[in-house]
C-alpha cells in the first residue's frame, strides 16, 4: 500500500467550511444506506410493471447489494490511486447517473443492470465519507465526527422502508430512484469546492495492481452475497447453481488470502487483521450488521404479513427507534472524548439490544398493536446507539496511520456481511420454525376435545349461515381453522427469532473481556489513506 505524504492538521476545517463537508458527507452515507432498503416495499410494484417473477425482481436487492460489498474493501486503495476527492465525486456522479438510468429502466434486468452500477458508487460513499467527516475535525472532536456519521449509518436502513412506501403510494416506484438525482447533484458540487484531498505518494503502476486479488476478492464476496440472499428461496444445497457459488465463494476466499499475504502491492491488506482489537472489533462489527439489519427486515414483515399493515404504516413504526439513535450520537461521542471506556458503553449496548428482543419475545401476538412495539423499539435505540461508534473506535484503537484506514475498511465490510448473513439466515429460519410449530400445533388439535369440536361447529354454523350447505361449510370451517394454526405458528417463530437474536448478542458481552486497553487516541484523520 503507498503511504501518505501529508499533514493530517491540514486537512481540518473550521466553521462555516465544516459545516457544509459534514452535510455533504452525512447526505452522501445517507443516500447509499437508504438505497439499500428503500426498494424493499416498492417490489411489488416493480414486479407488476416491468412484468417480472418473483425471483427476478430479487435481483434489484441483491444486485445492488454485491456491488456494494465487493467495493468497500477497494475503497481505500482507490482513493490512494485517484485522490480521495476525484474518487468521491466520481462515485456520486456514478451513484446518480445509476440512479436515473434505474428510473428509466424498461425492463427487469435493465434495472439489475443499473442497480449493480449504482451500487458500485455507492459502496465508495460509505466508507469515504466517514473519513472525509472525521479528518475535518481536530483530534479532539473525532468521537463527535464519528457519532454525527453514526447518525447516517444506523438511521438509513429504517429511513428507507417508510420513504419507499410513501413513495410508492402517492407516485411510482421509479422516483424512488429519481429523488437522488437533485441531491447527488449538490453533492457533487459541494464536494468539488469544499472537500480537500491530501497527497498521496507515488501511484502504482498498470503492472503493479494487483488485478488477480481484485479478481479473487469479486469471486469471493459476489458469490458469498448471491448465496445469502438466494439461498433461502432456491433450497440451499438443493439447488446446483447455489452449491457452485458455495464452492467458488471458498476458492475465492482461499486464493484471495494467499494472494494478499504473498503479493508486494496488496489491494487489501490482511496483515492488519494481526491486531486482536481489530478482530474482535470486526466480529462485533459484524453481529451489529447482523442485529441491526435483521430486526429492520423482521418488524415491517411481522407487522404486514400478520397484522395487515400497509407499507408506509410498517415503515413509520420504526422511526421513533431511529430518532432515538440520532439523539444519543452526539451524548456517545461527548462521552468518548471525556474518556468513558468504549467496552463499557458496548457492554451496556448489548445488554440494552438483549432486553429489546425479550420485550419483543413477549409483545408478539396475532393482535399486538403499535403501541406494544413503541417502547421495545426506542430500547433497540437506545442499544444501537452506545454500539456503532463505541465498536469502531474500540475496534482501531491500538492501530496507527494508514492501518487504521484498512481496519476501517474491514469494520465497514464486516457490518455489511453481517447484515447479509442476517437476513439469510432469520429467513430461513423463519420457515422452518413456522413448519416446526405447526406440526406441533396440529398435533394438539384433537377433535374429539369439547372446545376444539365446539369452536369447529361455530365456523361451520357461520359458514352456514352465508348460504353454504353442510359439507362445504364443514370443509371451510377446517380451512379457517388450519389458517389460525399457520398464522399462530409464524407468530411463535417470530418469538423464537428475537429470543435467539437477544441470546446472540449477550453472548456478545465476554468477548468485550479480549479487548487490550490503549493509550493511544485513535486518529481518524488517517484512515482510509
């Protein structure tokens, strides 16, 4: 990796200057992670104009999603090749080209097309920005940089839902993309006049990339992603093209390791990973990812599937939780630069999330309302607030110069997975759940018992009574009974989904024990360099 060549103090910004960067950044993070679910609820929709299955309007997630993760390791070497500056600006212009292009799509896989584009300029956003926000400030404003960035990253998943929804239903499913295009504009232009970028020194050349760890890093993270995100719906193993990408994901990974450890200009360097705060920081990162991803995809699914919320409704259920983490940022960031440890804060935070679910275990029902989930949700707040910043300051703390750059980077990827692997795996089991239950349900169900035979002979009085004869009343009368046990099972496995997810991340809370203690203030004005 080619180092750095300039004053960090150089690069810090001072008023009104200031001000205008950190929106700038803020808005560019912003847009990158509401892009990632703001599609969600709007499928429907797509599917039905572009006249696409099911399976293929997947592909608008999963897409986007692959090029995200695949670009974020990347992104500090890129910067060093192009300057940190040209490098931003050109993936906001690519991010809001995409953006256009994916509202004038004519068909499905023209929007996948343009979906992996956009991702591709997005996944730079994320990541760059962080660094542009925290080298603005002095050293000793860092922690606040990183809780204001902080907002962004952790509001953004549960923004998406509620503005996709509003969207969708008062206009159409392509201004979901078309409102990037105003903001991308003035954050294009912003970042030309105000953003600096700081020297780097000499860039590689042609015959020095290492194109083949590029290669192999695509083969690992693409193949890894399409699997998490297909897997459920195709069977897993079942399905020949899954176990191929299973397959090329671990050759992937295997070649891109021996090739970043063997190679004298690698495009990632895995040598960090040899920091223990780092790894511990990276896991942690990654069950945060997995938390904060998979309870956003769980509440609106919950909420429409078995409480027969419109979209917008599921979405705007979340955002109080969101206004909570917003709230608490800057306190966590005050707190960091009085010296309050981060492990205790992450201890706390983990605990805080662990409490979250079991509330949620117990408020689940066929007839919970809004105002059941109102107060577990500004708990999940208030738990997602005292873990982001904390672990990725914990997770560098004992790293210096450019390596904390390439551990951000890893934090960054990490989260991401985790939110992947989430999502696949609260899916799946979901499903099986569901089926486990119901079986156990129905074997309870005897007819011969007074109070099953009586509530049967209701519905089937009530069936009667709408002008249908006998049998066929009969017939219904077990239809609607078999529809309350399945929708009883699914419920039980949303509780057992949050029990399990509260059990994961209190088993997060001995680990924080590995973490070493450093002196050293973490210098985020180096990262990403």
């Amino acid at each position: 990796m080619s180092a750095t060549t300039h004053n960090p103090d150089e690069l810090v910004e001072y008023g009104f200057r200031r001000v205008i960067i950190t929106i700038t950044a803020v808005m560019c993070a912003l847009l990158e992670i509401v892009d990632t679910t703001i599609v969600n609820v709007a499928l429907t929709h797509m599917r039905g104009s572009l006249g696409a299955t099911l399976t293929d309007v997947a592909w608008v997630i999963t897409a986007y999603a692959i090029a995200n993760v695949i670009v974020i390791p990347l992104t500090s070497w890129l910067s060093q090749q192009f300057g940190r500056r040209n490098y931003f600006a050109v993936s906001i212009v690519i991010f809001t080209v995409a953006s256009f292009a994916c509202g004038n799509a004519t068909n499905i896989w023209e929007l996948v097309a343009f979906r992996f584009v956009q991702g591709l300029g997005g996944g730079a956003l994320l990541v760059t920005a962080q660094t542009i926000i925290t080298e603005s400030y002095p050293v000793a404003k860092r922690g606040m940089a990183q809780a204001i960035y902080g907002m962004g990253v952790i509001v953004g998943p549960t923004l998406g839902p509620p503005l996709g929804g509003w969207i969708t239903d008062n206009w159409d499913w392509s201004w979901i993309f078309y409102i990037n295009i105003p903001i991308g504009l003035v954050a294009t232009f912003l970042t030309l006049t105000f953003v600096k970028s700081p020297k780097y020194a000499e860039k590689l050349k042609a015959s020095q990339v290492d194109w083949w760890g590029i290669v192999f890093l695509i083969a690992f993270i693409g193949s890894l992603q399409f699997v998490l995100e297909h897997g459920q719906q195709d069977d897993w193993f079942d399905d020949p093209l899954i176990t191929t990408l299973s397959v090329v994901s671990v050759v992937g990974l295997l070649a891109f390791v021996w090739r970043e450890l063997t190679y004298k200009y690698p495009v990632v360097n895995l040598s960090v990973l040899k920091d223990s705060n780092l790894r511990v920081g990276t896991f942690m990162c990654f069950i945060l990812g997995f938390g904060l991803y998979g309870s956003t995809l769980v509440i609106p699914i919950y909420t429409q599937s078995i409480l027969g919320w419109t979209a917008t409704e599921a979405g705007l259920l979340l955002i109080p939780g969101s206004l909570t983490t917003a709230f608490m940022m800057p306190i966590i960031g005050n707190l960091i630069q009085k010296g309050v440890p981060q492990t205790y804060m992450v201890a706390v935070g983990f605990g805080i999330f662990f409490l979250f679910t079991f509330w949620m275990h117990n408020a689940m029902t066929p007839d919970t309302g809004a105002e059941h989930f109102f107060w577990p949700l500004i708990l999940r707040g208030m738990g997602l607030g005292l873990l982001f910043v904390p672990i990725t300051t914990m997770a560098l703390s004992t790293l210096k110069g450019k390596h904390i750059g390439e551990g951000a980077a890893f934090t960054g990827m990490m989260r991401q997975l985790g939110g992947s692997f989430g999502i696949a795996i609260i899916t799946t089991f979901i499903t099986r759940f569901t089926q486990v239950h119901r079986v156990d349900l129905v074997g309870n169900l005897d007819i011969t018992k007074t109070n099953v035979s009586d509530r049967v002979n209701q519905l089937q009085q009530s069936f009667m009574s709408k002008g249908f004869s006998p049998n066929e009343a009969l017939a219904k009368a077990y239809q609607a009974l078999d529809g309350s046990v399945m929708k009883q099972a699914t419920v039980m496995s949303y509780m057992d989904i949050f029990i399990y997810l509260g059990i994961l991340f209190l088993l997060c809370i001995p680990i924080i024990l590995l973490v070493k203690k450093s002196k050293n203030k973490v210098d985020m004005s180096e990262a990403m360099h």
